[in-house]
C-alpha cells in the first residue's frame, strides 16, 4: 500500500509504446486512486 507518497506499479511483461508525454498525461498521478493498466496483446508465453 502506498500512503507516503505516490506510486507507480508495474507487472514485469508490461508493453508501453506510447511516449514519455503520453504516458505522463496518461497516468496522472491523484491522491487516493489506483490505476490498473491491461495488457491484451500477449497471445501465450513464446508466442510474440
């Protein structure tokens, strides 16, 4: 849980092909929300 400050978490197949101003403007940080981003392009392990 992040209460401290603000967070970002990140799943280890993640894909980001958007740019850096993208994904900030994208993910913009706000107190007290949880963002939850969802991969759908993985077909199955070895597969690209």
């Amino acid at each position: 849980m992040i209460d401290q400050a603000l967070g970002l978490l990140f799943n280890s197949d993640i894909k980001i092909d958007s740019s850096q101003e993208d994904f900030q403007a994208d993910w913009e940080p706000e107190r007290g929300q949880f963002n939850v981003g969802i991969r759908y392009d993985f077909d199955e392990p070895g597969q690209p």
